[in-house]
C-alpha cells in the first residue's frame, strides 16, 4: 500500500511537471512531448486507482495514437511553412485571471462536497473481466453508438484531408 | 360509468378536431408535386370532416357541461406544468367559428389559387394554422396556449409570404414576423411573472389572489402587449395593410376572422387576472385603433387594405369593449366579426379574381384592386354583390344582421359601464359612437365605388365559379341576424347561451344606434353618389359651414382690428420696446449657456459612447480565442453571483 | 483517504491550465492539445469518482469520453490542416473571417 502510494505521488508530481512545462515552453514541438508524458503519467495513476483497462485505454489511444496524430500534424505543417513552429501567447492576463479564478472554483467546490467513500471495489480483483462483461451487456448501446461516431469521424476526417489535396492539384 | 364513457367520447372527439388538420398539413407536406391537385381535395374533404366533428362535439359539450382533459408536461421540482384541453360551449363557438371559417375559404381556394404553382405549400400551411388555431383555442394552459399562438403566427408568416417571388410579400411576412415577436416578448415576460408568484399557468387554477396587484399589473400590461401585436391595435398595427400581400383566401381566415382576434379571444380568457389599470389602458388603446382604423379605411383605394383597416378598427372596438366592462359583448361581435369579414374578404377576392380572369383576356394592365379603376359590378357580378351587400350591413351593423345585434350588446355593456357621472369613461363612449357612426360610410363608399357606380372601362366579366360562390353565400348567411338569433332586436336567444347574466335591454340605445347608421348612410350617399374622391375630406369639413364661419370672423375681425389698432399705438408698441431689450439680455445669456453648458454636455455624451463603443467594439474582433475569453468570464461571473 | 484530494487538486490544475492553453496560444495544434488536456483532467475526475462509488460507471464514462476524445482529435487535425491549406497558417487570429461578416 505505501508502495501504491508512492508511486500515485510520483506520477502526480510527473503530471504536474509536465503540464507546468507546456504552459511555459514556445515549442510546440516540446509542448506535445510533455502532454505525452503527462497522459502516461495520468495512465499511471489510472491504473493504480483500480482503472488497468483505462490506464491501457489511455496508453493505447492517446500515447500511441492521438498523439502521434499530432506529431505528424506539427511536422507536416512545419514542413509547408518551412520554419520551427514558435507559438506566441495572447490575452495572457485575462486568461491567467479566468484559470485561476476557475481553479479556485473548482478546489473550493471539492472542499464543500464530503464524499463518502464506500468501500467498494477495491476488494474486487477482476476488474478487466467485468468490464468486458458489461460492455457487451449493460453498455452495449452506447459501445456501438461509439464506434459509429469513430467510424463517422474517420471518413469525416479522410474525406477533408483528401479534398485538400485535391484542391491544391487543381 | 356513463360519464366516464361519454367524457372518454369528447376527448377523442376533441383530439379528433385538433388532429385532422394537422393530418391534412401532413399529407400535403408528403405529398408529390406531381400529384398537386389532390391536395385541395384532400384538405378540403378533411377540413369538412373536422367540421362535422365539431359540430358533433359542440353538441356532446351542450349535453354534458365543461369538460376539460390534462396530463403532466413538464415536471421542474414538483412543479408541474399541464398540458390540457379545455371545452365550454363558449369555447366550443370558438372552435366552430374557426372550422367553419376555415372550411369555406378552403373550398374557395380551391378555385382561387387553382392556377397557383405551389398548391401543395398554400393548402398544407392552411391546415397546419387550422391545427394551431384550435389548438390555441382549446388549450387549457397559457403555456401551451403560447406555443399555439407562436405556430398561428408561423404559419401566418409562411401565408403572408405565400407569393415569395414578389419583394413587397416577402417584406410584409417579415414585417409581421418581427412586430408580432415584439409582442411575443411580452406575452412571454408576462407569462413569467405569473409563474414567479403563481408556479401555475392553468387558466381555469390562475387566480390573482397570490400576486402582488404590482407585478399583477406588470403582467397583465405585459400580455396585453402580446395582443397588440397580435390583434394589430394601435402601436403596432401597420403590419396587418401590408399582410394582405399574401393570398385574399388567406387574408379572409388568418388576418380578419380567426388569428388576429386570438388576441381579443385570450384577453377574454384571462379576464380575471387584469387589474383595473390594466383594463383602463386596454379600453384606451382600444378606441385609439378603432378610430385610427376607421379613419384609415376611409381614405384607401385598395379593397384588400380598406377591408384591412376595417379589420383594425372592429379588432380595435372588441379590445375597447373587453377593456370597458363589455367582454361578453366583445366576444360575441368577435364571433360575428369572423363570418361577416371573412364573408367581405372573400367577395374581394372573388372581384379581383374576376377582375383579373378579364384583364388576362384582354392584355389591360390595371391595378385591380383599385376601386377607382372598378365599378359597375353589380350587374356583373351579382352573387358577389348579394353577399357583399349583407356582409357589409353586418359590418355597418345595420338591424337584422349579426353586426347589429352585438354592436348593441357591446354599447349597451358600455353605457353600463360609463355610468350616469361624467369621467374619463365618457370619451370611450363617445369613440365607440364615433366608430359606429364612420363604419357605414366607409362601407358605403366601397359599396359605391365597386358596384354601384358606372364602370370606366368596358370589360366582359364573367360571375365567379361555384365553389366561390357557396362559401360567399354561407358567409352571409351566417351573417344574417336570422342564423344567430330569432329575434333581431332582442338580443336573448343564442347570448343567453354565452351568458349567465343577460344587460337589460336599453331601448333607446337600440333606437340611437339605428339612428345613427342611418344617418350615416344617407350622409354617405350624399357625399360619394355626386361625385368620386375628395368629397370624403368635405364631409369631415362641410365646405359651407367653414364658408360661413370664415365669413362672421372676418367681420367681428374688422371693427376688433379698429379698436385694436389704436391701444396698440399708444400701449403696446411701448411694452414691446420693453420686452425687446430684456429678450436680447435673455438670449445672450441663453446663448452663452447653450455653447458652454448644453454643446459640452452634448458632446460629452457623445464622446463617452463612441469610447464604450471602441471598447465593446474590439471585444467582437474576429478572433475566435477573444470570442471564447469573454464568454467563459461571463459564465464565470454568473456562476459566482449565483454562489454568493 | 488523503491522496483523493490531492488528485482533485490535480485535476482542477490539469483543466484550468487546459483552459489557459486554449485561451493564449496562438496556434491551432496548441488549442487542440490544451483540449485534450481538459478531456483527460475529467477523465481523471471520473475515475476518482469511481473509486469512491460502487460499480463501474465512472470507468465506462471515461472509457467513452476518450473514444470522443478520439474522434474530437481526428476531425480536429483534419480541419486544421484544412484551413492550413486555405489561409497558409495554423494561428487562428490570422484567419478572422468571423469579423468580415457585417
């Protein structure tokens, strides 16, 4: 359990770390690195909240997929422009004020709320199995409205892609 | 038992009426174009059997007294709003009025618009206001009453538009969209201050007793608002002329029997709740649109806007009664209002009609609507001229016509009301008398100008077919005092139906009023019978009485200015002098104060908002990241004044 | 359990700097991420949630929120490189279309 523990604080302190340098970095290069790190570390604590078919979810999808996604978006944009993609910041004040006042929300609407933990799960070990079983039962529903919106945004992006390239031919 | 079963029948009768014009909509919306010119047969034949269940019904209500239906809408926090139907023999008249006003412009359209291209859309919004408009009759719940006032005024919309290709119907349709939004506004703040203090928009359940008598007041104010815009009285009217660039069928159903007086016919439904405040400004509003309308209507040329402005001033003489004690009167005259101006509009159209078939013949390019470019029609036309004639008694309210008998009812509530003292009530009075007296002459002068007079031109017209002639004929026959009630000058038979306290009757109201129309027609004959146009004006000014007066002015002017012109020697000249120098003291300083004081107050405000405006202005700058900043600051604030 | 309001504190960070992100960056791809950012700070949200519930809503709450999230991402790109090809740029105060419109 405390060894639980620690790892919980250190991938917190990872998170943290790495959503704090993609505040103050200029690359956007660097800037989709450290989000890499921050949702591997975010998978780390998925998995150690009891959440291990999430936490492969999140390593899978976002790691693996998104953004490599989006590392191959900057590069190709960076490509056409022909120079490193610097970014500038603007309405950095109103924005600081806006996020800060929403963290304070936020934390002050944690405060308020008493959760009540039941001791629930925890003592449960098969949670991957359960999972897969209410997925094609309980959820089946929403599982297949899911992969029609994946299916549905797959050609959506493809098709978008593709006429670019078209229009730029002709 | 049985009277589970026998409410069981009403309210599937009822959903009956209620859903078989929309059913009708909905065929002619999913009906092909290739097949248009089933859709009039099919809306009409439906039309027809929703009337015949109205009728059944209306007598199934008579048998069996009230009868109201709700079930849970919307559920917020045990607060629950129903949607219902609610059905008196009041209402009952109501929804009769609509169907049958409905089935015969229905079957005259089907003749009128025959060679229109886009049959499909004309009869399937038709069905869809009949739909509406019931519904906004029967319900029982000013919140579902709402939402039927806001689909009679899309269709009315879609309607006004019918012809999308000519620019003035397309501004007009906007014209009414926006004006009755206006209003809309008004009716919904209205409806929120009732749900503030009452959490119950139920007609029958709204009492006033929860609510403070000012936001009482507010609220009343605000839904009358609503009704300005919706019964075209007297800020908002200018809407309505100009809805009759739409289709006259449609001009005959929606804007002069059924949907402009939903205004008049939801002031009377929620009577309880306005305060007398509220009814002082609804009477006053009243009698301003019943004059203004009538005034307007006697200076037009086109048939369509004079019968317009006619519409407007008897919308306006129904709100003046229900404003001044005569509600009872006021709905009845709305009923007869529906038969005998839709009967008009459609003997207007039934012209136009016959004028254009001919002009189409001919090659003529003459405006048809103008009446001084007709005439002569009733030789021609003499089955529009029968039912004109009788429609227009109705409106002129001459004896033995419907417009009579509830014209009386409406002045005898009124003098009631006004009382023996005089007030401020007296004028109301005098402003219905007026509207009483200006209505026959406006009649007659249409009457005049179309029929009577010698055409100028020499046009073969043909009388309108069949099935525009039938529901012209049904019209006034509905019109006539015969089919209302068996006794023209007492007026018991079919009101002591409608109410549970019947006025004394007032002989010599009735004896005044007759009177009246009388000598208004023979004024009116007089006027327009020597010659054509500008003899209206002379009327309101007979030329020899102003001779007169100029005259006896000028010679009291003459041996005054004798007198006059000597003290003005000796006295005033000095005076002046005297007033002369202290004005130019005065206006230096006035001067002086206007540059310094005024310009710079002035030019301040000026400056003040042109800078809020730069400020404002660059918050909408195109970006859409500023877009969002604000937005969320916005939400943010909200969400922390709803916190604190 | 004290680590539960340590990672509430970690999850209102991960929004508002999310938040802050898609307010001030002047790039598209940025504005994509700070996106994702916040999607990922409610997945966290949920799945704490679930721990202190019993059953298994939360998990499948955020399994679907990152199937969105996915498809969020996937549209997103393609429209940037979209307007990319259009305008030449991926600094979306520069494709201000939204003003021209008076």
């Amino acid at each position: 359990m405390s060894y639980g523990n620690l790892f919980l604080y250190l991938f917190m302190l990872s998170a943290f770390v790495s959503v704090a340098a993609m505040l103050f970095t200029r690359t956007i290069f660097f800037a989709a690195l450290s989000l890499i790190v921050c949702l591997l570390s975010i998978s780390g604590i998925f998995a150690l909240l009891n959440a291990e078919f999430l936490a492969i979810t999140q390593i899978v999808i976002y790691a693996g997929g998104v953004l490599v996604l989006i590392l191959f978006g900057i590069m190709l944009t960076n490509k056409i422009s022909g120079k490193p993609l610097l970014m500038e910041a603007h309405h950095s004040i109103p924005g600081m004020i806006i996020s800060i006042v929403l963290f304070l929300l936020l934390v002050d609407a944690y405060q308020k709320t008493s959760f009540t933990a039941t001791e629930s799960i925890q003592l449960q070990s098969n949670h991957i199995n359960h999972i897969g079983t209410n997925l094609m039962s309980t959820y089946v529903a929403p599982f297949e409205v899911a992969g029609l919106l994946l299916l549905v945004s797959l050609i959506g992006a493809a098709l978008m892609a593709s006429l670019t390239k078209k229009n730029n031919n002709a | 038992m049985t009277e589970t079963i026998s409410s069981s029948f009403s309210l599937w009768l009822a959903f009956c009426v209620l859903g078989i014009p929309l059913l009708s909509a909905l065929i002619c919306f999913i009906i092909s174009d290739k097949v248009a010119w089933l859709a009039p047969l099919f809306s009409s034949l439906l039309i027809m059997t929703s009337t015949i269940i109205a009728i059944i019904l209306f007598f199934q209500i008579t048998k069996t007294g009230t009868f109201s239906y709700s079930w849970p809408w919307i559920s917020i926090s045990q607060k629950t709003i129903h949607a219902g139907i609610l059905l008196d023999s009041k209402i009952m008249i109501m929804v009769l009025v609509v169907n049958l006003v409905s089935l015969v412009v229905h079957l005259f359209s089907i003749s009128y618009m025959a060679e229109d291209n886009a049959l499909v859309r004309y009869f399937g919004m038709l069905g869809f206001f009949t739909f509406a408009m019931i519904g906004l009759v029967m319900s029982s719940n000013l919140l579902v009453l709402f939402c039927f006032w806001e689909l009679v005024g899309f269709s009315s919309y879609r309607l006004i538009g019918h012809w999308h290709e000519k620019p003035e119907a397309v501004n007009a349709a906007t014209k009414a969209f926006i004006i009755n939004r206006v209003g809309d506004l008004g009716f919904l703040i209205g409806l929120m201050i009732l749900w503030s203090y009452s959490s119950n928009l139920d007609i029958t359940e709204l009492t006033p007793n929860y609510i403070p008598s000012g936001w009482l007041t507010a609220a009343g104010a605000c839904i009358f608002i609503g009704v300005i815009s919706k019964s075209a009285q007297f800020p908002l009217f200018n809407w309505l002329p100009d809805a009759m660039e739409g289709p006259t069928p449609v001009s005959a159903l929606i804007h002069a029997a059924t949907m402009v007086a939903a205004g008049v016919y939801v002031l009377i439904r929620i009577e309880n709740l306005f305060t007398t405040e509220v009814f002082v400004v609804i009477s006053i509003v009243g009698v301003i649109t019943a004059i203004a309308g009538a005034m307007g209507a006697l200076f037009q040329y086109d048939i369509k806007k004079i019968l317009a402005y006619s519409t407007i001033s008897q919308l306006g003489y129904m709100v003046m009664a229900v404003g001044s004690g005569a509600a009872e009167g006021g709905y009845l005259h709305l009923l007869h209002h529906a038969f005998f101006k839709a009967g008009l509009f459609l003997a207007a159209g039934a012209i136009i009609h016959a004028m254009y078939q001919s002009y189409h013949h001919h090659e003529v390019k003459i405006d048809v609507q103008d009446i001084r470019n007709l005439g002569g029609l009733r030789k021609k036309l003499p089955i529009t001229f029968l039912s004109f004639i009788i429609c227009g008694a109705a409106l002129a309210g001459i004896p033995f016509t419907s417009g009579f008998v509830s014209k009386e009812l409406i002045l005898t509530q009124m003098a009631q009301w006004s009382g023996i003292a005089f007030s401020w009530k007296w004028f109301i009075l005098i402003g219905a008398w007026m509207v009483s007296f200006v209505t026959p002459i406006y009649i007659f002068r249409m009457i005049w100008f179309l029929f009577l007079k010698d055409a100028k031109h020499q046009l073969e017209i043909i009388e309108v077919p069949l099935i525009m002639r039938i529901p012209m004929l049904v019209l006034s026959l509905c019109s006539l005092a015969l089919f209302v009630t068996f006794a023209p000058f007492h007026i018991s038979s079919m009101i002591n139906f409608l109410l549970a306290t019947f006025p004394a009757m007032n002989l010599s109201i009735t004896i005044l009023s007759t009177l009246m129309v009388v000598i208004s027609l023979i004024s009116a004959y007089f006027i327009y019978s020597k010659n054509d146009l500008h003899h209206a004006r002379e009327f309101l000014f007979p030329h020899f009485y102003l001779d007169w007066i100029y005259d006896q002015t000028l010679i009291i002017a003459n041996v005054w200015a004798e007198f006059v012109h000597k003290i003005d020697r000796k006295v005033i000249d000095k005076l002046i002098h005297g007033i002369t120098y202290f004005q130019v003291t005065v206006a230096h300083l006035v001067g002086w104060t206007d540059r310094f004081l005024v310009d710079g107050l002035v030019n301040g405000v000026a400056y003040s908002a042109k800078g809020i405006g730069t400020i404002t202005r660059s918050l909408a700058n195109g970006k859409i990241q500023s877009y969002l900043l604000w937005t969320l600051a916005g939400l943010l604030i909200f969400i922390l004044w709803v916190l604190s | 359990m004290p680590e539960h309001n340590l990672l509430f504190f970690l999850g209102a960070f991960l929004f508002s700097s999310g938040l802050y992100i898609v307010f001030t960056k002047k790039n598209a791809i940025m504005i994509l991420l700070g996106i994702e950012l916040m999607l990922n700070a409610a997945n966290l949200n949920l799945v704490i949630f679930n721990q202190l519930t019993t059953g298994y809503d939360g998990q499948f709450f955020a399994l679907f929120v990152i199937v969105v999230a996915v498809c969020e991402a996937a549209v997103g790109l393609a429209l940037i490189f979209r307007i990319y090809h259009y305008f030449h740029t991926s600094v979306p105060d520069q494709f201000s279309d939204l003003k021209e419109i008076n």
